[in-house]
C-alpha cells in the first residue's frame, strides 16, 4: 500500500471512530458532548473526509437542545457539501426545523427537496401529528408519492388515538395497513389496542394478541400490560389474568392493570389481593395505583381499607395526594356514614378546599363536597358550597353508563 492510500486510510479509520463514539453520545442524550466532538470533528486537522452520517446526528442534538441557529449552520454546511439531497439529512433537517423553528419553516424545506422517500415523508407527517395538526398530518399522507410502510401508518393512528372520539378511525386505518400489505409492528399494536378498547372490539383484540405471538412481539413488556388492560376493560378476565401469569416480570404498570382489570368489574376482594402480592413482590406502587385501589374501596364501601391505603400511600410510599384520590376517599367515606367523625370532617374540608385550588371549575367537586356537609348535619355549610357553584355558573353534568357487546 503506498504512503497516500495508507494516509486515506488512516483518516477514513479515525472518521468512522468519531462517527461511532457520536452516535452513542447522541443516542444515550449527552447532546452538548456531541456538539463538542462534532465541533472538533468538523475542525480537525489535518481535516478529515466528513460524509453524510455525521450531520443528522449533529442536527439530532440540535433538536433535543433546542439550538436552532446552530442547526441552521449545520445546515449551511451540508449545503455546501452537497449532503442536502441526501435522504438522512434531509429527514434530519426538515425535524431540526420543525422542532426549534416553525412548522411553516419545515414544511418549506421538505418542499424544496428533489428527491423525498419515505423517510422524509413520514418526518414532516410526524411533526404535523405532533403538533396535534391532525388534518394537516392526514392530508399530506394522502398525497404521498412513495409508498407507505409501517412508520407512516404508525403515526396516523397514534395521531388519531389522541383524539377522545378517534378509535373508529385508529381502527379504520388499521386496515387500510393491512390491505396495502404492510406488516404492523410493536408501534402499530400498542396504538391499536386502546382503540380496541375503545370500540368494544374484543375479537380484534384476540387477534392482535395472535399475532403478537405469532410474530415474535409479544413479550415486550408494554404490549403484555397493554393486553392485560384490553382484556380487562372488555371483561375478559379470565385472558388478562392469564396474560399476566405469563409475564416474566411484573414492574408497576403490569400490577396496576391488573389491579384495575378486577376493580372495573367489581371483584374487589381479588383486586386488593392482587395488591397484596404488588407489596410482596417489592414493586413501589405509584399514584395511579393507589387510585385504582381506592376506586374499588369506593365501590364497595370498604372505608377502613381505603384509610389504611391513603394513608399508607403518603406515610410509608411517599405519593402525594391530588385532587382525584381526595374525592375516593371522601365518597367511600361519606358511603359509609363515617363523616360525623371529627376527623373525617376535618379530613373533607381539607380535601374540599384542595379540591377547589386544583380544578376550581369543576363542578363535581363541589357537588360532592355538598353531599357531605349534609350528610354530616352540616346544612349551613352544604348552603354555602351550593351557593358558590350557583355564583359561578356550574352545572352538575347528569350521570352515565354504557354496555360492551362482547363479540
């Protein structure tokens, strides 16, 4: 090898080193690390053959640090290198801007490139979904001239699984997926299972749990919690516990969506026995779980239990309270004519006045606080809570339920 292939070759060696110890920089977020070796990449001496790699995951620290004129120089850069054409870059580029400048901004940028796979596509489409532009994010997939793949699917439902009324369509898009003959991956089912849950799909469930299986994806420990929550919204007990028997593990989600599957569905006793095993096993329960648990203290009256877990919550777990595991434990308290006590009196003004500080327009709170002054011989009081609600122009909204066809 002569001395100028043997230098090439050394610097090609030290540039695919630098790329390298730059992506695990950027890949385990130590951004400012990464803009100070990309620096030094950049300012090398002798200079080395900078190529495409580097650049989008320069812009990727750009994004995360929020340094829009830095990434604007980066972008002059790859412009002057003749990169912008590249697909990576331009991907990289159009989220830079998207992210620390304008959506309009970026938008500019992705027409402006020649050349657009699926990569940049689903970028753009991505930060109009993330902006909650859901409109915009649906009508430039529409009008793509590449084929889709998963990610693109992907972001158009999780994008309507936002939405409070976008099950339907989540499911609808779900389909068009599988008739375009794309494969749905760990993304896809994680977004499809709650708008499963959403249009009381059980079969669809069973299905995704199949495929699941079928395809290698099942024991991610997401989508197992994710099916113990399907099954146990829909009432299908029996599959969710069997679910979670199954797990390898169990961390706090995994506990809670169980706890909560048997809650739901009135077997009380099962979910504090499930609670139990929760504390046995060491996992810390968080605020979610302690309010699943006092949800089903609420339904079935169990006020010295629901005690036992508020405080147990705050004194040995350290979870603060708010304004929704208040109001559990005040409805099971005055379910249980327990109110006349002077320390569940005390207890409910406190809580009443927490309640109003955090949610001052919701008229539920002052509803129930209501219900308890009077339940407590407290009518004066009861008057007045009444009579703030009215001042403010707060109207009780009227009481719901609905049934799930199970398929």
């Amino acid at each position: 090898m002569s001395v100028l292939k043997l230098y090439r070759a050394t610097k090609h060696e030290k540039l695919i080193h630098y790329t390298k110890l730059l992506a695990s920089h950027v890949n385990n977020a130590r951004h400012h690390q990464a803009l100070a070796l990309f620096h030094q990449i950049h300012h090398a001496s002798p200079p080395l053959p900078l190529d495409p790699f580097l650049f989008p995951l320069a812009l990727k620290s750009c994004s995360a640090l929020h340094l829009p004129r830095l990434g604007s120089t980066i972008h002059a850069h790859t412009t002057k290198l003749s990169f912008t054409s590249n697909p990576f870059v331009a991907c990289a580029l159009v989220d830079m801007y998207g992210k620390c400048a304008s959506i309009p901004l970026a938008r500019q940028l992705f027409d402006e490139i020649p050349h657009r796979n699926v990569v940049v596509w689903n970028a753009m489409i991505s930060l109009y979904a993330g902006r909650g532009e859901v409109g915009a994010a649906i009508g430039l997939f529409e009008t793509m001239d590449v084929v889709p793949n998963a990610s693109s699917f992907n972001t158009i439902m999780g994008a309507f699984g936002e939405m409070g009324d976008g099950s339907g369509v989540v499911v609808k898009v779900y389909r068009r997926m599988r008739e375009a003959g794309v494969e749905p991956n760990l993304i896809t089912v994680l977004a499809l299972l709650p708008a499963c849950v959403g249009v009381a799909a059980l079969t669809m469930i069973k299905q995704i749990h199949g495929y699941s299986i079928r395809n290698g994806i099942y024991g991610h420990p997401h989508l197992s919690s994710g099916l113990v929550e399907a099954y146990g919204r829909c009432g299908c007990l029996v599959n969710a516990r069997g679910v979670f028997d199954k797990m390898q593990e169990h961390d706090v989600v995994a506990w809670t969506s169980i706890i909560s599957a048997y809650a739901l569905h009135g077997e009380v006793h099962n979910a504090l026995l499930m609670f139990s095993e929760m504390e046995s096993s060491r996992v810390k329960p968080d605020g979610i779980t302690f309010l699943v648990v006092l949800k089903a203290c609420s339904h079935a009256g169990l006020a010295d239990e629901a005690l036992k877990c508020f405080k147990q919550m705050r004194m040995f777990y350290g979870v603060e309270a708010n304004s929704e595991h208040y109001s559990c434990l005040i409805d099971v308290l005055s379910r249980a004519g327990r109110l006349e006590e002077a320390y569940e009196v005390e207890l409910a003004e406190i809580a009443g006045r927490v309640l109003f500080e955090l949610e001052p327009e919701n008229a539920a709170n002052y509803v129930l606080l209501a219900s308890i002054y009077a339940g407590a011989g407290k009518f004066d009081e009861a008057e007045e809570v009444r009579k703030q609600m009215n001042e403010k122009g707060l109207k009780a909204s009227p009481g719901s339920s609905w049934v799930m066809d199970r398929e």
